[in-house]
C-alpha cells in the first residue's frame, strides 16, 4: 500500500459519502484510476436507477470502459471503500483492472452487506483464469469501516437488506 494509494481511497470516501454518509443506504464508493488519471469515480445507485446490480464497483467498470472505448481495463487499480462483493469481484476478474485494492473488509461491517456468508471473495482472484490480477484489503481500513455498521450492530429487520 502506498501514499497514492491512500490518496485514491480517499476519494473513493469522498465519492461514497457524496449522497451523505447513512449506513442504511450502503455508501460505497469506487474509484478506477490508470497512469495516475481517475477514469471513473461512482457511487452505489442501486435505489436510485433502480439496479440490483448498480453497486459502486460496477459503475465504475462501466464508467471506465465507457470512457476508453475499451471494455479490457489493463493496468488499472479499482479502489472500494468496501470488500467487493462476489458480484464485484467477478466484475473485476472480467473488466481485466490489475489490482483491486479496498479499504474495510466483510469481517469489519455487518453481514447485512454481503450477498453470502462464509463465501472468500478473495479465493476468486487466487483461482481466477488470469494470474495478472492482485487484491489487497485495509487501506484507510477504519475510516473505511466507519461509513458502515459494525459487524455487531443490533439492526431493525427491516434494516437488514440482506438477511
Ligand atoms: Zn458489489
């Protein structure tokens, strides 16, 4: 982890508390920088599309592409404030970015913000088809972590999307 890399996480919060900072709404935020260049910054919008499938990460792997005209994102790092979900993750694989690097991990917030439980994410890259790709977790972990509730957080039913 470098100085950079801080200073991209620290965008991808910025970009995750853009819409304010209500862990109920899962503020995520995802930055996709190259050559020192942001070529997307997004937040979740899965409410507001609506898209089951408008996590931040996705966004932004979409907003990159969009932006090169080129839907392989070689050399790329993917900066998220939280632990890419598998969905996220396979997206990653796929979108061919060289590294993932995130902030807070699945064991620091509340199972309410993965789609499964006990699932290593992490395996994915290590078995993925492509050896070129690297992820690494706990840049600005605990601002990170803060944007969310914590793994023992007694939450409304209600406020458990996924449970
Ligand atoms: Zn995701």
């Amino acid at each position: 982890m470098t100085e950079d890399d801080e200073r991209w996480m620290r965008l991808a919060l910025e970009v995750a508390r853009a819409k304010g900072s209500d862990p109920s709404t899962s503020p995520l935020g995802c930055v996709i920088v190259r050559d020192g260049q942001v070529l997307a910054a997004e937040r979740n919008q899965t409410h507001e599309l609506p898209d089951a499938t408008a996590h931040a990460e996705m966004m932004a792997i979409r907003r990159a592409c969009e932006e090169l005209g080129d839907m392989e994102l070689r050399g790329a790092t993917l900066y998220s404030t939280l632990q890419p979900c598998g969905m996220c993750t396979m997206a990653s694989i796929w979108s061919k970015v060289g590294r993932v690097v995130y902030g807070a991990e699945g064991a620091d917030v509340h199972p309410m913000y993965f789609e499964a439980h006990g699932v290593d994410t992490l395996a994915f890259v290590t078995h993925a088809y492509r050896d070129d790709i690297t992820i690494e977790g706990g840049c600005l972990r605990q601002e990170c972590a803060e944007l969310y509730y914590g793994p023992d957080a007694d939450l409304p039913q209600d406020e458990q999307a996924n449970l």
